[in-house]
C-alpha cells in the first residue's frame, strides 16, 4: 500500500474517532440536560401549581443539540378530573434550559381563562396588599347542587395550620396551601404563588395530617433542588427548613367541593377575598369526595 493511501487512510480513520468521541459527548450532555429539564418541572410543579396536577411528558422534538417537551396537566375538583392547559419546556446541550411556569391564559377583556379549556383562572390577594377591588366571589353563589367547584380563599391576615382547619366544615376539600408570593403590589397570578398540596380524596389508614405533614416534606425538598435556579427559591428554602409545617404561617388556601358546601362559608371573616376557578357539573356515575 502506498504512503499517500495509509495517510488517507489514517486521516479517515482518526476523523471517524473524532466523530464518535463528539457523538457520544454531545449526547451524553443533551441526556443530562433533558434529565434536569424533567427534574425541574417535576418540583416547579411541587411548589408552585396550585391544584394543578403534572401529566405525561409529551417529546415534541429531539437531536443532539436540544429538544422540547409538552407536559400533559389536569385539575382535581372534588374527584372531577379537569383538562388543565399544557405546559411546554425546551433543552439544549449547553444546558441552556427553559420551562413556561404557568398555564397560558386568554382573556375576554374583564376575566382571564385557561388556553384551551375555557376554564376561569384564579388569584390571590395578599392580605396587607392595597387593591382598586377586592372581590368575594362565594357571595354570588346560589347553592347549585349540581356543580363542584375550586375556589382560591385569600385570608385576611395569615393563620397557623391549625387555625385554618377549625375555619372550614368537614364537607369541604383543602387541595393547597399558600405560604408565600413573589414581591408584588398587584393581584397575583397562580404564577407568583408557592405553597404545598393539601388533601382531597382521604387515604384509608392514614390520618389527614400525616398527609399534610409528608406534602410539606415533598415542598421543602422541592425549594431544595431548586434553590440555586432563583434567590427566591434560596430565600424560601433557608425559612421553611428551619420551620415544622405545623408552625408554617398560611395566607390563603384552594378548596373544592360542592356549592351548596362552599356557599355556607362565603361570609366567614377570615375570607378577604375569593375566586371561583374550574368547575363540573355533577354527573351520576362520578361522585365527589364531599
């Protein structure tokens, strides 16, 4: 074989090497980024989706260089399984990733919806915040008995665990807790708001606060993995690890059950503020949990 043919050959040789070492490096990284990726909507999801439930991932696209992913989500209202807006995510192999934090809202120029779902969105009202209005949507109830609803109740000032079961009947679901906002004056969206899940359907065996007590572990170690993406997640980890979830201070809670239950709190003075979220009509063959 002629010099100039084992050069070539060489070269060949040495480019295919080449090749495979960048092939596998650039996968190995773009693995690790989904990976992450995935990681960090899972406990996004943990601290700040309020009754919102994370579906099956959806892989939109995907090669060496990045991907997107859909995540399916739903609502639990009173044992009625709602269609959530989806939520989307994209990865590179930089690492450079990105996840939308909320449902996508559409508007009729006065109330705020669910993309795609034409169900009415939600807020909170801190309980020292200055508002043009503040709205009590329980008032306006009629005591259907034929519709489940979830209803985000902004305290008038924050309670103890403790102190917000003694407010509410037993008929009534906690789905979540809120403990903290982002720094706002105006009405908070579902995506400034960070608290754990609360309990709706009981589980035999197990007494309700020993749920509430495992959900507080599952925010804790949530705000954990995510404390060094934000200085907010960092802020609300070194408070909350020092505190037992029973001492944790609540401003406000989403519950669900069935109107007629939710119309005998509506004028309850530990409500400042109130507003009525997805709904179901109550069909036969499905029963609530309340």
């Amino acid at each position: 074989m002629k010099t100039g043919t084992k050069k070539i050959l060489m070269t060949l040789a040495t480019l295919v090497v080449l090749c495979g070492i960048v092939f596998v490096v650039l996968l190995k990284s773009v693995t690790s980024s989904a990976v992450q990726l995935d990681e960090d909507v899972l406990n996004q999801s943990i601290v700040n989706a309020p009754n919102v439930k994370l579906g099956n991932q959806v892989k939109i696209s995907a090669d060496l260089f990045g991907g997107k992913f859909m995540y399916k989500q739903m609502k639990d209202v009173d044992g009625y399984i709602i269609p959530w807006s989806d939520v989307y995510a994209s990865y590179t192999n930089s690492g450079d990733n990105w996840y939308q934090e909320s449902a996508i809202s559409e508007t009729n120029g006065t109330t705020e919806f669910a993309e795609n779902t034409n169900h009415k969105m939600m807020h909170f009202y801190k309980p020292d915040g200055s508002y043009q209005r503040v709205v009590n949507e329980l008032e306006g109830l009629t005591g259907n008995a034929n519709k489940v609803m979830e209803v985000a109740i902004s305290f008038d000032k924050p309670y103890d665990l403790q102190e917000v079961l003694g407010f509410l009947p037993t008929n009534l679901n906690i789905a979540w807790f809120w403990l903290e906002a982002e720094n706002t004056n105006e009405l908070l969206d579902m995506a400034q708001v960070y608290g754990f899940e609360g309990l709706q359907k009981p589980i035999p065996g197990v007494a309700t606060k020993e749920v509430y007590a495992a959900n507080y572990s599952n925010f804790l170690a949530g705000l954990d993995k995510l404390q060094n993406k934000t200085s907010k997640m960092a802020d609300m980890y070194a408070k909350y690890n020092k505190l037992n979830w029973s001492e944790v201070q609540i401003q406000g809670i989403i519950v669900t059950g069935q109107e007629k239950n939710l119309k005998t709190i509506a004028n309850h003075k530990f409500i400042r503020a109130s507003e009525i979220g997805a709904t179901a009509d109550i069909v036969p063959y499905i029963k609530p949990y309340k």
